[in-house]
C-alpha cells in the first residue's frame, strides 16, 4: 500500500487534487486508516490515474472522465467518447483558426491604415424572418421615404404587429451604384400573416451569412463603411454572395438629429 504523498510522486498528480478524485468518486484511496485519516492507494491504482491523467490532456472534463472510466474496458464505447472529443477539438481548432485569420488581417490591415478599425465588421447569420416588402424603382437613393410612405399606406388598415426582433432594412439590387433610377427594395420584420396588397408583399426571408458593420451617424459615412466591409472579405477569403442592405437600428423614423443615426451596413457572403 502507499501512502497518498507516495502515490502523489508516482502517479504524478498532486495531493490536492487527489483528494478532490477521492469526493468526486473517480479515484478513491483503497483504505483511510479510522485512527489517523491517512488515505492509501494500491499500486494497481497507478494506470487509473494514469487514465485520468491521460483523458485530460485529451481535453475532457472531470464528470466525462467518471463516465468514460465506467466503460473503459469496452474498447467500442471508448472510441465513441474519443471520437466525439476528436469532433470537438476539430471544431475548436477551426474556430481558433478562424480568430487568428481575423486577427492577422486586423494587424495587415492596421499597419496600412491607422483608420483601418474605425469600423468594426463581424460575421454573423441574419436568421429567418417573415417581412413585409416594398420593391420598386425610385429615381435616387435619397428618395427611399416614397417607399416607406407607400407601406405605412397600405398597411395602415393590417394593423401589422412587429416582430420581437423588429427591424427595418434597405436592399439595394442593382448590381453598382447608381446615379439615378435605383432598384431598391424596403422590408420590415413583423409577425402573424397578411394578405399581399398592391404594392406590399408578404414574404419569407431565409436565413444570410453577412458581413456587417455597425456605425453611428449621418449616411455620408456610409462610403467608408463600405470600403471597410469589402476589405475585409476581400482580406478573409471571401466573396460576395447577394445584394447589400442597410438594417436601421436608429433612423429618421426615430429622431431627426442624424448624428444618433445607428446603421448596419450588411454584404452576403460565402468562403471563396
């Protein structure tokens, strides 16, 4: 028998931590002396520890350990919990690579622009949402309101209940920018259904992966936010996959002050 500093030196793991085994049941001394409480283990209890040890480096937690140890003779059930582990540290590693990827490009991009982060861009998925719409030809950009009056018009009657995550957005469909008789397309999130009228329709919208930048302030900044976007899909291996939009988290509908506008300028995008 050894005493549990012995057993600390050989297995190679502290005493601390195998008294904590000992409360969590995955390495109990085989005898506590009634008289001293001094715990000791048996030399047979070297490969457990050994396991433990071994499992934790491989990146599983103490309650996955106590379940693997159940099952540890059964060679088809341990390959299950490595597989499922070597899955996750697959993912884990992607994602770390995804974040350096990021990273590096930050630094690039900051070594050649000192204003490189005044726009922070973000990749994320813009989930499913049911919208009302508004698609027509306008004569310029500044011009979007015809638009917005023509659906607060016809849908006055709906009584149209905004969704819990209620937003509203721009698309703009023409291929570049455009002086004059621009495609652009309104929506705002609601819930329930309705019937289409003469101009508002009602659609399911399905779920984007977007780059998108949030800013506040006027729609002149609007330029450079663009620049800062391209730039990075151009410097993350991306490429443009659909129409750019603009979500208005604050707009005119809100306040007429445009400094405390807050837009999201968003590209659909997809790995190259």
């Amino acid at each position: 028998m050894l005493k549990i500093g012995d057993f600390s030196k050989l297995s190679r793991i502290s005493i601390r931590m195998l008294r904590h085994y000992d409360e969590l049941g995955l390495l109990m001394p085989k005898t506590i002396d009634n008289f001293t409480g001094y715990r000791y283990y048996a030399e047979d209890q070297l490969p457990v520890a050994s396991r433990i040890a071994s499992l934790k480096d491989m990146g599983f937690g103490l309650s996955a350990i106590g379940e693997i140890l159940k099952n540890y003779e059964d060679p088809q059930a341990l390959s299950e919990f490595l597989t499922v582990k070597q899955a996750e540290v697959q993912a884990d590693a992607e994602e770390a690579r995804r974040r350096l990827l990021l990273l590096d490009t930050a630094i690039k991009r900051l070594r050649k622009d000192e204003t490189a982060m005044t726009y922070n861009v973000t990749l994320k998925t813009l989930p499913e949402r049911y919208v009302a719409s508004v698609r027509k030809v306008i004569p310029s950009y500044d011009q979007e309101g015809m638009l917005w009056n023509i659906m607060m018009t016809e849908t006055a009657s709906l009584k149209l209940q905004p969704a819990d995550n209620c937003y509203s957005l721009a698309i703009f469909h023409d291929e570049g920018y455009k002086e004059n008789d621009v495609d652009v397309e309104i929506q705002g999130i609601v819930k329930g259904t309705y019937q289409n009228t003469e101009n508002v329709v009602f659609k399911t919208m399905p779920a984007v992966e977007i780059a998108s930048a949030t800013y506040k302030g006027s729609y002149e900044q609007l330029t450079a936010v663009n620049h800062a976007v391209a730039n990075w899909v151009n410097d993350n291996d991306y490429k443009f996959d659909g129409a750019m939009f603009c979500i208005y988290h604050v707009s005119p509908a809100q306040t007429q002050n445009p400094d405390e506008y807050v837009t999201e300028v968003c590209y659909p995008v997809k790995k190259k």
